[in-house]
C-alpha cells in the first residue's frame, strides 16, 4: 500500500515552494482537467483553474494547463512572445487510459501486478496500432513478467526488443522508447556503447523522465562508475519521490558503492511506502558483518510464503552457522523452481561458502538467462573475494565487461 505523505513533506523532499495538484475526469468523448497551484510550507491555494477538450486530444488541453501555471508563476509573461505548441497526433483516448493504467501497475513491481501491467500496455496496442508508448511500455514489462513468475528473463527479450523499436519506428523522440531499448541492449545483447547512446538519449528527450535516469543508473553500476550510478539514481527518486522502486533503488545503489549505513537508511525509508522484506537489507547488514541480523531479515521474508524452508533453514543456522544456513540453503534450492531460487542466488550462496568454482558455474547459468544481476558482477561486493577465479574473467568477456 502506497503511503500519503503530507503536502509540505512532499515539497521537502522535492526541494520546492510549490505543488501543481490535479484530476482528469473523462465524460464520453469529453475530458475535464481541473488544476490546482498549492503554496506547499502552509498548504495554502494560491491558483485554480479547470481545462476541457475532447479526449482524443488531451494532450492540448495538459498543454493549456501547463501554460497557464507557468504564466500564473511568471506574472502572464507579457514581454515574452508565446510559441506555438507543435501540432500533435490526436490520441486514442482507450489506449491512453489503458496505458496508463499499465503504467501504474509496472510501479508495483508484484507477481500479480505485473500480469496486469503487460495486459493493459497490450490493450493500448489493440487499441491504437499506431501508439507508440504502448510499445515501448510493453518492452519494459515483459521482461519484469517473466521474472515475477520465475520465467527466463530471455524468453521475454525478441518480443521485447521488437515492441521497443517498433515505438521507436512510430516516434523516435519517445524517449521512452529510447529508454526500453537502451535497457534492453545491455541485458540482452549486452551492448554497452548502444546501450548508452540510446539512455542518453532518452534523458535529452526527456530529463524528467525517472525511469530513464534508474535506467542509465544500472548503466552505470555495470561499468563500474558508482557515484555517479548513485547520482541518478537519487534523480529518479527526486522525479518520483514516493515511488517504493525509485527509492529502494537508492539504497541498491548505495550498497554497490559500499555506503552501507546510507544503503540501509535508504531501504528502511523504502519499506515505509512498501512494506515488505527486501533482500537487499539483509545483503547490507550481511556486508556490515551483522550476519544473525542478516539472517532474520531473509527468514523474516520468506515466514509466510515457505514456513517449512524457514524451520529448515533456522535449524540449520542455529546447529551449523553461516555456513550451515548456506549449505542449507543450496540443497533445498539449487534443484528447486520455488520462488528465489534462479541461477544468480545460488551463485551468491556459493559465494558465501567461498565456493568459486561453483559460484561462476551457476553465474553462467544466470548470463544464458539474461538476468539483470550478471551485468553487476564487477561491482557487487557479495563476490568480491571470489573474482581471483578464472572464469570470472571468462564471464567478464562474454559479456563485455572487460575494462
């Protein structure tokens, strides 16, 4: 469940004086855009106003909204001439609805959520062949799919890459479509060069744009450039502050980066407008050397999904250690389909057994999958005393990363 902040907590974090509130409400072929300019530190109104037009063209009237909130702001701009918006394609007001209703459901980032997500950017589609967001919406969900139903991300990623190019084919200025392809030219074909001239792209197209900058940011963490990965994507959380998966990925990228007192601050904060039991947590406490805490926060969220795992595996830790857990932890999972149990986590179970062999066995497994964790084996510290392997080095080329 989304937590509501209240208004002046929201400017805070925003690091702004002013909010624009504001509804859409659709009637037939007629829509109502009512906006409000909040003073946000006393919650007082200072301007409100409503905007109508047919609901194939409600990107004009967001236009005319825009326009009269900047020119409230800057006193009506009288010694500035007005330019004229570029003419725009009329939307399908269906496929817009239906878009944006997969757009919220992608946000979740839950098993359930992102069937619905995928449905809804397919019924943009069915509804406007020619709407090029539908496309690129699409190319981002299908991999998060498959990975919430413990598929293959690489059985997602033709089809994916297909819907990113054909947004980009009917837009190429979208930078979302630029954003779905960059993403998918790192995890699938592992094309950085391509793979960053496309982000890069998408943040000309669209700076504010906070999918783009969590995009570039897992960019970055792949090539190893950490301050800056940490940098966007703080940018993204500043674009969509009370998003759970902008903020939590903060805190992922101040783990990488070894700042492990910010990380952990960070997923608390996270947890705030998402309860759940990230893993993330658990790998920052375990890399603070806190492992008996570390160790509850896994257990803790797995208690209700797998409650015999968890006897199993608290048994095992309170007999054997660490490495009784880990050992634990392997035979119950490496031959399992449970939930958890892709090739990426058994090779950091291995890991922490000091297994290297073993560790980049399976991490191969996880490259012929495509999944996202490969890219970051240069740079997340779980593996850090395994790279003296020579398969590492292996891995690195295979997926061209070698510096």
């Amino acid at each position: 469940m989304r937590v509501r902040k209240p208004l002046p907590q929201i400017a805070q974090a925003l690091g702004v004086d002013a909010v624009v509130e504001g509804s859409v409400v659709r009637s037939g072929s007629k829509v109502r855009i009512s906006a409000q300019l909040i003073y946000a530190p006393g919650d007082r109104h200072l301007w409100a106003e409503s905007f109508e037009g047919p609901a194939n063209d409600v990107l004009s009237v967001q236009d005319d909204a825009a326009r009269a909130i900047v020119e409230h702001i800057q006193g009506k701009l009288h010694s500035q001439p007005r330019q004229s918006t570029p003419a725009r394609k009329p939307l399908h007001p269906d496929a817009y609805e239906a878009y944006l209703r997969g757009l919220y459901f992608f946000d979740k980032r839950e098993a359930e959520a992102s069937d619905k997500s995928a449905d809804y950017f397919r019924k943009a589609i069915a509804a406007d062949p020619q709407f090029a967001p539908g496309y690129a919406g699409l190319a981002e969900a299908l991999p998060a799919l498959n990975w919430f139903h413990g598929k293959p991300p690489i059985e997602a990623m033709s089809e994916a890459k297909v819907a990113a190019q054909r947004a980009l084919e009917l837009d190429d200025k979208l930078a979302e479509g630029h954003t779905a392809l960059g993403a998918l030219l790192c995890l699938y074909d592992w094309n950085w060069d391509e793979a960053e001239k496309e982000l890069k792209r998408a943040l000309e197209l669209n700076p504010n744009n906070s999918l783009a900058h969590n995009r570039y940011m897992m960019w970055l963490l792949s090539t190893g450039r950490l301050s800056e990965a940490v940098a966007e994507a703080k940018r993204a959380q500043q674009l969509d502050p009370l998003s759970f998966f902008t903020n939590r990925e903060v805190g992922h990228s101040l783990y990488v980066a070894r700042r492990y007192d910010e990380a952990l601050e960070q997923l608390r904060r996270a947890e705030e407008l998402k309860p759940t039991h990230e893993h993330w947590i658990s790998s920052v406490l375990e890399q603070q050397g806190k492992k008996e805490e570390a160790i509850r926060a896994r257990l803790e969220s797995m208690v209700e999904i797998l409650p015999e795992d968890v006897s199993a595996l608290r048994q095992s830790y309170a007999t054997d250690g660490w490495d009784g857990y880990w050992r634990k932890w392997i035979q119950l999972y490496s031959s399992s389909k449970q939930h958890g149990a892709t090739p990426y986590f058994i090779a950091a179970a291995e890991a922490r057994l000091g297994h290297a062999d073993k560790t980049w066995e399976w991490m191969e497994k996880s490259a012929d999958q495509r999944e996202v964790w490969v890219t970051w084996i240069k740079v997340d510290p779980i593996f850090d005393h395994v790279r003296s392997h020579p398969r590492y080095a292996q891995l690195l080329r295979r997926i061209n990363l070698v510096d």
